[in-house]
C-alpha cells in the first residue's frame, strides 16, 4: 500500500542548507569577486549602466547565474542538458565590448555557490561548482564539504585558480544537468524565478505577474510548483507510468498469446481437419453403398413394369394406324375442287377498281366546292377596296406611288438635316453660354478637372466698334486659345501636351496693366495683347494685318463681331432661332410629303382590287362547270359499285363453304398422324426406359440379390426420403467432398495440393456431375483414394502435435493471470494515491485561497478567494488543476474573475499575492530562493510600497530568500524594506567588465558573516 504524502521532503545533499555567497567566473561582465547573500530576507538587485540608469548593469546576467546554480526548473536541464545556459557566457560582441580591446569570447565559465545550516554556519558548510560550456556537455555540476574557493587577488588570477578548483573536484561527485536538480536539491524546486531573457522561451507565469496570460491549469500548476508540492505530482506521473507499462506488458502478454493461438490454430485446425476428413470418408463409403443397393432396387421394380407398359403400347399404336389412312382419303377427295377460289377472287378485285373510281370522283368534286368557297371569301374581302377607285388602271397608279413616296424621302431627309442643325445651334449656344466653345471648350474641361481654372481668350474681350477692323484679323488666329495663371502653366502644358496637342496656352500677366485702346478685358493680357498689336500691323488700304517677321497676313472683313462674350451669346442665339425656323418650315413639308404617299397608296390598292375581282369572276364560272361534271359522273360510278359488291358477295360464300370442309378433314387427319405418333414413341420410349433401368448392371454393381440390398436399406430411419437413390448418392458425394475441403482441397485454381490430391478432386466432381440416376463410370472407392493415402500418413504426427499445443496454453495462461494480476494490483495502488494526493492538494489550495484573501484584505483590498477543481488524468496526459482566482472591486461587488477588464496595476498586484500566498502555505520553504525580474513596475506608489512589505515579511516568515531587480522608481521604497541591497555597475559602454558589485546589508547571524568573510573581502580594494 502506498504511504500518505509525506511532509518533510528529501531535499537532496544540500538539505536545509541556505545560500549565503555567490561566485561567477566568465560569466557575461561579472567580476569574479564574491557576493554575500543575506538569507531569510528581501534582497533589492539595481544598479547603473552606461546610459545612466540601471539597464545594462549587468543585475540580470547575476540572476541568471543563481537560477542556474540552484536548478531552477524553467531552464529544463533534465530534457536539453543545460545548452541554453551556455549563453550567459561572456562573449564580447554580446556584452558590447569595443573591438579595439581585441578580447576572445570564453568556451567555458563557473558560477560557485556556498551554502550553510542557518543556526550553525560554520559547522558544515557546503560549496556547489557549476561549470557552463558551449560544447557538449554544456551544464555539469559538482560539490564537497568545506570551503572550495577561489580567493586570489586579482579578477585574472582568480580565473586560472577557478580551473585548478574544478580539477581538484575530481569526477567521484560529478553530476549531468538531468541528475544536478534532484541529487543537489531533491525534488521539491529550489529556486523559482521569472527572469525576462532571451536564453529560455518566455512563458506566463505568476512570478512575471502575467496573470490573464495564464489558463487556469497553469495557475494551478504554478501555485502547487511555488508551495513546493510539485513532487506529488511527479510521483503520480511516475507511479501512472508503471502502472501504463503494467497494462502495456499486459496487453503485449495478451497479444502474443493470441498470435500464437492464432498460429496453435492453423495446426489444430488442420489436426481437426484431417480427423474431420477421416470421419466424413467412412460417412460417404456407407452412403454409397446404400445408393447402391437402392438403385439396384429401383431398376429391378421399374423393369417389371415398363414390360407390361410395352404390350398395351403395341395394340394402341395398330389402331391409329387405320384411323390415319381413312382421314387421308376424304381430304384428296376436296382438294380436286379448285375453280371457286379464282371466281371470288376476280369479283372482288372488279369491286375494288369500282370503289376506287368512286373514292378519286368524290375526292375532285370536293376539290372544286373547296376552290370555290375560297374565291368567295376572297372576293368579299376586295370588294370594300374598290370604293375610292378613280378608274385608273395599277401601271397609272403605280407610277403615282413612286413620284410621291421619292417626294416624301427628299422632305424627309430635310427634315432630318435641320433638326440636326438645331441639335447643334443649341449646343453651340450652351459651350458660348460656359464658355467653352470649339478647342478652347475642350481644353477648358480638361483643365477643370484637374483643378486648373481656364478661360477662353476670345471670350473675355470686348472690343469697340472702331477696333474691330484693326482686332478681329488680329485675333482670328487665336480663336481656340485658353488663358491660365502663371502657376498653372506647366501642369496645364503637361496635360494638353498628351491629351489636346496643338492647344494654344496664353500666360496671363503677372500683375494688371493698361490694355490697347479699344480693347475691354478682366483679365491681364497686356503683354500678350501689347505684342500682338505691335507684330501684326494693318495693311496700307486698312483692310487686313500683316506680320512682317513671319510674312504673314490676316483679311479682315468680318459681318459679325468677333470676340466678347455678349455679342457671341447674341450670334448663337440668333443662329438657333434661324434653325429653328427652318426646321419648323421642313416638319411642315415633310407632312404634306407623307399625305401625298398616303392618298398615292390608297388610289394603287383600289385599282389592284378592282383587277383581282374581275380574274376571280371568270375563275368562279370555269370552276361551277367542272363541278357538273364531276357529279354527273360520280352518280353513274356509284350504281356500278352496288353491282359489282352484290357478284362478289355471292362468289365468297361459295368458297367459304368448300374451305371449311377441307380445313375439318385436314384437321381429322392431323389428328390421326399425331396418335399414330404418339402411340409409337410412347412404345420407342418405353423400350428405352427399359434399356436405361439397366436392372442386370445394377445387380453386378451392387453384387449380391435383390434381398440383400432390401436387407441394406431396411435399417434406414426415415425410408419414404433418404432410401432413395439420389438422395443416398448426394449423402456420399457430400461427404466426399467435404472430406477434401476438410484436407485443404477447395477447388481453388492454381493451390498447390498435389497431383495425387488434384486428380481425386476431379474424380470428386465428375462424381457430383454425373446423373445419380445413370450407371457411375467411377466408384466412390476410385475419388476416396488419393485422400485416404494422405491421411494415412499424418495419424501420428497429429497426435504429437494436439499433445504438445495444450501444454504450451496452460503456460501462456498462467502467465497472463499473474501479469493481470499485477496490473489490478498497481492500477488500485495509483488510484489510491491519487485520492491521497488529491485530498492532500484541494487543502493546500484551500490554505492558499485563505492566506491570497488574507493578504487582499490587509492591503486594504475587499476580498480574493480560489475557485479549484481537479481534473484527473487519462493515459499519459498531464493532472490538470483548474484554479481561478476572483476578487472584489468594490465591498458590496460580487467576485470577479481574474480575466476580467482590470487595470494592469490591480491585476500585478493580485499576481504577486497569490505568489506570496502560495509562499505562505508551504510549510518546508526554509532555503528556498525566489527571483523576480522587473518588480514593482506598472504598480502606483502606496500599491509598491504593500507588495515589497508583503516581500519582505514572507522572507522572513517562511525561511526565504527573495531577489528582486528594481528600476530606479522602485529603488527608494526598495531600500526601505530590503534586508540587502546589491548593486551592479557598468558604468561605460568602453569597459570590459563590470565594477565589483557592491553590496549592502545587514546579518544577525554572525557566525554566517565569519564564514565568508575573507572570501568576499579577497581583491577588493577597500577591504
């Protein structure tokens, strides 16, 4: 029976020992000067670094070293052989060291631990040596009584002594990283530590204070591993596992005792068969036997009766002779008639040529009734035609209907020309009205889309009167020009350039100048107009201008004003109600135009009306003549038809009646035939009934009399069925075929059997397929023999081989009850357990979901509690226990489950209180070692000022060490708390190594100082 959980651990060599110095070599900057460790308190970690606060100083590489050298189960030496640890080595392109000091990164370095009793330090102290590497093997570690340490006096030499020490360790003690965790420390954890580095995978915990990072079962899992509980869980994995090994055993036992049932089976399944093959052949030999004697029986009784069969045949085969010869006569006497068949069939073909006439006479007169009613009907529809008829003939009218619809077309086209003409007075009065005619218009657009403003140059002058035969000439080249401000001009130039090319761009003037006389404008175009004016001069008689540099000339002479917004708007609208006129006057045409078509087609439908009525009168007269005709005939036809039916009707009835009386004495005869037939072979077929009986080859197969087989069967139970011959012969063929089946032969093609086996199994089937009725051409005897040859010579290893199989499965079996046995026996011992260890947690849980709502409500908090569960284990997967934490925002609130919207200070806080109170219910902490990374931070001040109190009592309280870094603005309440405080520096990015790490602290212990006081004074400069 399994023992209950015990309270005091097995806490390996170091047992109740407590850490109280540490010493690194090679690791990261650290100096290899020793650092004191204060137990039993709260120790603050800060320090400075190279950017004037305490990043980079070097605090974390120093807690790395101590979680390494107390196995803190995070690193998982027992799976990757402390590889990630080889890391914290220094490396100068980590630690950022300037490549002008040409320093080497190390392969291995040592981080040295001392250990001692709390009340009597000196009494038996204990040195711990780690050395890291970054070949394989990566983490070993070794120990011996005493102090083992380096204290010479510079950093240098105490390197190359660190390396003697190790030597001078020997390997007697040395341990892997699998084995450094529970030979050193046993298997309750050591150290705990949240530590933010890269050297391991990061993972939410409660010492990161990441608490709505964590499920349920971590929490669990992390407040068991904090009360030092872990170990009951391993022991239930440990004992799970042997007792899934048990099974496994078990079930391997079970399986290889049915494949060897299964191989015992195929040869006692061929024991069986062969004995079954035995048995079934002595089966069949009886049955033929049998078969023998009953169809040997049989034959005898059918003989008899098939011979007095055969005399009563004779006689009725005589009789139907004379009966055949006297039908024969009559029917030779009928057939000499042969004229009536050839007078009906010349009446009734007259009769059908009658028939034939009459049926094409009808079929014309109604051809014609038909023609005529269509006429009819035709002429009353052109008869309402001809009411507008002039008397004019279809040439006359036809020629009307051409001229006019040519007419129409002309008037049409017209029309369609000046609407279009308004389509575009409009949309030329709408561009003149935006301002956006002709190129300039489209220019314009384009413009404006992309922001551009724009003006056509035309249409923003106005010119007087007695400046137009001077201005317009001028002008008239720039008709399509736009105006743009200077600042648009190259994304104006860039746009047209691609998109309109050949538009032409007017820059304004930059400021407003005078514009030539007789030109209004409220745009700047002085220069533009000023140049213009000065190139093109007007010609001697005045009429045109003339460029002389480009020998150029510009005619005047223009009706209308050229430019100015007003007078283009009053040109575009004069120009739409001159097209509008004249689209009026073409609507106007264009309806006379479709009268006329109309009155032209009425006047030619008439005339071809008045033609048509006049064909179809002459066609009614020739078609009323047919038709008197045709009836005249069809009257006379019809009377010859009656005629002829009467001569045919006469000559079939003459006919029928000699066909009946032929067919009655053929069908006598017939009748006679057929009995004669069947009379003699009725007697052929009893003479070979006779013949097949076979009743003297059945008495030499059966080979005694006939009271003898009568004597055979007469012991057969049910007579009426099984003392026939078919059945009986079934019974042996069965059985004989059942006999090879029993010994392997099936009958599947190609299975290798035999040539001896093969040929009975054929002989079996020629048996099974030969009538059982018919003489046998092989005997049982000649199918049985192959197989009884065989099973001859297996009877004795046979019996060897069912002897020797029921021994071996009473070994087997015992075998299996002992391991089924063993199994129920561990699987009770398991559960047992893991009722211990389940009531032993749901108490811890409790005392910590006491201590967590202690500690809330002393930190002026209204209440935390636990919710847990346990989920146990299936097969080989992990014992989950469900814990989440609940507290109360408010004192009337109701619990709140941690994963609700919180502040992250609050939820910080609550983190740190469920560390403290797992703390708390541990009841064997004493030398225990917990680091937190980055405490404080997030947390406001009187909340940081709790927490570190809270540190600080549980150190003391429970026998614990805690070490905790802090940020300069968590230093100053730190320092109020802390028992230590050590502080690291590195002061300059240029510097190699750190400064020796300076400490401060307070130990009551005095003998504890003594201790190690030479080791920690050694090469330091004021010591």
């Amino acid at each position: 029976m399994t023992a209950p959980p015990a309270s005091d651990l097995p806490r390996g060599i170091v047992g109740d020992r407590q850490l109280v110095a540490v010493q690194t070599f090679d690791i990261a900057r650290l100096t290899s000067h020793a650092v004191p460790i204060v137990p039993e308190t709260f120790i603050a970690v800060s320090g400075l670094g190279p950017k004037e606060d305490s990043n980079g100083s070097g605090k974390t590489s120093f807690l790395i070293a101590v979680s390494l050298l107390l196995a803190d189960p995070q690193w998982r030496l027992d799976t990757n052989g402390g590889r990630p640890a080889s890391g914290i080595l220094f490396h100068p392109d980590a630690a950022g060291v300037d490549q002008t000091h040409r320093a080497s990164p190390v392969d291995h370095g040592y981080i040295v631990g001392v250990f001692a009793h709390p009340a009597h330090p000196s009494t038996d102290p204990l040195t711990v040596w780690i050395r890291i590497a970054t070949t394989a093997p990566y983490l070993q570690a070794n120990w011996t009584e005493g102090m083992h340490l380096a204290d010479a006096t510079t950093d240098h030499e105490r390197s190359m002594q660190a390396d003697d020490l190790w030597r001078a360790l020997g390997t007697r003690r040395l341990l892997s990283a699998r084995a450094m965790s529970d030979t050193l420390y046993g298997t309750a954890p050591r150290c705990l530590t949240y530590l933010d580095t890269a050297l391991r995978p990061p993972a939410p915990s409660l010492l990161s204070q990441q608490l709505t990072e964590m499920e349920p079962h971590a929490i669990g899992r992390s407040l068991i591993a904090l009360s030092g509980m872990s170990h009951l869980l391993d022991e239930e994995y440990r004992l799970r596992g042997q007792a899934l090994e048990d099974q496994i055993n078990l079930d391997k036992a079970q399986g290889e005792h049915d494949k060897q049932l299964l191989v015992e089976e195929q040869v006692m399944g061929a024991v069986r068969a062969r004995q079954a093959s035995r048995d079934s052949l002595e089966d069949g030999r009886t049955a033929w036997q049998r078969y023998l004697a009953a169809s040997y029986r049989e034959a005898y009784a059918l003989d008899e009766s098939i011979a007095a069969d055969i005399r009563a045949a004779q006689e009725a085969a005589e009789a139907a002779e004379a009966a055949e010869r006297k039908a024969a006569d009559r029917v030779s006497t009928l057939r000499s008639a042969t004229d009536l068949a050839d007078k009906e069939r010349q009446a009734k073909q007259n009769w059908s040529d009658a028939q034939q006439i009459s049926r094409e006479l009808t079929q014309k007169l109604t051809e014609f009734k038909t023609r005529c009613a269509v006429l009819l009907e035709e002429r009353s529809t052109l008869l309402p035609q001809i009411h507008d008829w002039d008397g004019s003939d279809t040439t006359t009218t036809a020629d009307r209907l051409q001229l006019s619809q040519r007419k129409h077309v002309k008037t049409e086209q017209a029309y369609e020309a000046a609407e279009a003409a308004v389509t575009r007075a409009e949309e030329y009065l709408h561009d003149v009205e935006q301002g956006r005619c002709g190129t300039a218009g489209r220019a314009i657009d384009l413009l404006s889309e992309h922001g551009i403003p724009a003006h056509g140059l035309l249409d923003q002058l106005d010119l007087d009167e007695t400046a137009r035969p001077f201005w317009e000439p001028r002008l008239a080249p720039w008709n399509d020009a736009v105006v743009i401000q200077p600042h648009h001009e190259d994304r104006a130039r860039a746009l047209l350039h691609t998109i309109l090319p050949g538009t032409q761009i007017v820059i304004c003037d930059p400021q407003r100048g005078p514009l030539p006389e007789g030109i209004r404008s409220s745009l700047n175009l002085t220069r533009f107009l000023t140049v213009l004016q000065e190139r093109f001069a007007p010609t001697a008689d005045g009429a045109d201008v003339h460029d002389r540099a480009l020998a150029l000339t510009v005619t005047g002479g223009f009706t209308a004003p050229l430019a100015g917004r007003e007078t283009r708007l009053q040109q575009a609208r004069r120009q739409l109600a001159e097209a509008k006129t004249r689209a009026t006057e073409a609507a106007n045409a264009l309806m006379a135009t479709s009268a006329g078509v109309t009155l032209a087609q009425t006047q030619h439908t008439a005339a071809q009306a008045a033609e048509k009525l006049a064909q179809l009168k002459a066609e009614e007269n020739r078609l009323q003549t047919d038709v008197d005709k045709v009836d005249a005939r069809l009257v006379k036809a019809k009377r010859t038809e009656e005629q002829l039916q009467e001569v045919w009707e006469h000559a079939w009835g003459e006919q029928h009646g000699h066909e009946q009386g032929l067919a009655t004495a053929k069908l006598e005869l017939d009748v006679a035939k057929k009995e004669l037939r069947d009379r003699r072979s009725t007697l052929t077929a009893l003479e070979r009934q006779r013949t097949k009986a076979a009743a003297p080859q059945w008495q030499n197969l059966w080979g005694a009399t006939l009271d003898a087989a009568i004597r055979q069967l007469a012991d057969i139970p049910d007579q009426a069925q099984a003392a026939r011959p078919a059945a009986l012969r079934r019974q042996a063929e069965y059985a004989l075929r059942r006999a090879y089946e029993h010994y392997g032969v099936d009958g599947a093609p190609g299975a290798d059997v035999g040539e001896d086996l093969r040929e009975g199994e054929r002989t079996t089937r020629s048996l099974a397929e030969a009538d059982p009725g018919e003489l046998p051409v092989r005997s049982f005897a000649d199918a049985a023999f192959p197989l009884e040859n065989r099973l001859a010579g297996h009877r004795d290893q046979d019996e060897v081989a069912a002897a020797r199989i029921t021994r071996d499965r009473q070994t087997r079996g015992q075998a299996i009850d002992e391991l089924t046995e063993g199994a129920a026996t561990r699987n009770n011992t398991l559960e047992t357990l893991q009722d211990m260890i389940e009531n032993h947690l749901e108490s811890l849980l409790t005392q910590i979901g006491a201590a967590f709502n202690d500690l809330d409500l002393s930190s002026e908090g209204y209440g935390a509690k636990l919710e847990h569960h346990s989920v146990r284990p299936q097969g080989a997967s992990d014992w989950h226990w469900q814990v989440t934490p609940r507290w109360k925002r408010s004192r009337n609130g109701g619990y709140v489950s941690y994963r609700e919207n919180a502040n992250s200070a609050q939820v910080k806080v609550h983190a740190i209180q469920l560390v403290l109170a797992a703390l708390l219910a541990d009841n064997q902490s004493r030398g225990r070692v917990l680091i937190l990374d980055e405490l404080g931070n997030s947390l406001g001040e009187t909340n940081r000022k709790d927490v570190l109190a809270a540190l600080r009592d549980v150190a003391r309280d429970q026998h614990l060490t805690i070490l905790g870094t802090c940020q300069d603005s968590v230093l100053a309440d730190a320092a109020d708390v802390c028992g230590e405080l050590l502080w690291f520096t590195h002061a300059s990015a240029t510097d190699i190594t750190n400064q020796p790490t300076s400490v401060w602290a307070f130990d009551s212990n005095g003998e504890r100082t003594q201790l190690t006081e030479d080791w920690i004074t050694a090469g330091r400069a004021h010591a």
